[in-house]
C-alpha cells in the first residue's frame, strides 16, 4: 500500500519537485538523482496514512536533500518555504 500511495503522490508532484531541484541546483541530472531520493525517502516511511499534506511533506524532504547535497559539496544554499 505504502508503495502505490508514494506512487500515486509523485504521478501529480514530481514534476514541482524536479523544477524545484533543477531551481536549486542548477544541474538537471543532479536535481533527478535528489528527486530519486525523496522518492527513497517517503517509500521508507512507515507512518504515511499520518501525512495530512502531501506536497508539503515531500517538498520537506526534498529541500532537507538539496541541503545535505550542497553540505556534501562544501557550499550553502537558501531553502526559502513555499
């Protein structure tokens, strides 16, 4: 069930997190592989019929992404809220 709820939420958001990512990043192959992340993410939560606001929530993991990827890199960026 976990699995076809995230499938289902990424169907209607995963183009507003990709241009997000690509947004951020700059780099169209590096915003897909952190959007392949949130995906991870949110297929790993076992508390999904909790979450109240979709895109919200996985904006949330994506932009906690975006950060650990420029901390990776030495850099910061500014994740500003929707």
């Amino acid at each position: 069930m976990n699995s076809t709820l995230i499938t289902e939420w990424f169907t209607k958001y995963k183009s507003e997190l990709y241009r997000y990512a690509v947004n951020k990043t700059g780099n169209h192959d590096i915003a897909e592989d952190i959007v392949q992340e949130v995906y991870m993410a949110a297929l790993e939560n076992s508390k999904l019929h909790e979450i109240k606001q979709a895109r919200a929530w996985l904006f949330g993991i994506l932009k906690n992404k975006i950060y650990a990827y420029y901390q990776l890199q030495g850099r910061t960026v500014a994740i500003e809220n929707e």
